[in-house]
C-alpha cells in the first residue's frame, strides 16, 4: 500500500485593488514555516492568481491585501 503524504493547508482571504474579495485561498503550511510566515502566502497566492488569469484570458488584478481566514 501506498503510503500518502499528509499535505495541510492554511487559508487566506485576499482583498484585489479594484475592492473585490476572494476567500479561503488555500496555501500549504509548509511554506509559511520561514522567517516571512504569513507574508509569503502573497507570492503563492500571486502564482495561483497567475495561472488563471491565463486559463481564463483575464488580466490579473494586484492584491491589496492578504489576511489569515478566520475558520
């Protein structure tokens, strides 16, 4: 049997510069373990933005704030 890895997430809500919110935007624990913490759930969450701004054809909208979701 294959063992699975065990993969948590923390989940961020994120405010957009032209005032739309996006909510429980996942990103992996594991990288917010360093010296930045929650700050570099940012890069993740542009990345993420990135890819579906391409799959969708939409320019990406700048974040204006990234903030931990209360659960």
């Amino acid at each position: 049997m294959k063992s699975r890895s065990l993969s948590t997430f923390v989940f961020f809500d994120v405010t957009y510069v032209d005032g739309s919110k996006r909510s429980n935007r996942k990103v992996l624990t594991s990288v917010l373990k360093g010296l930045d913490g929650d700050a570099a759930a940012q890069p993740v969450i542009e990345a993420q933005d990135e890819e579906i701004a391409l799959a969708s054809g939409r320019p990406r909208v700048e974040i204006r704030s990234v903030t931990r979701s209360r659960t």
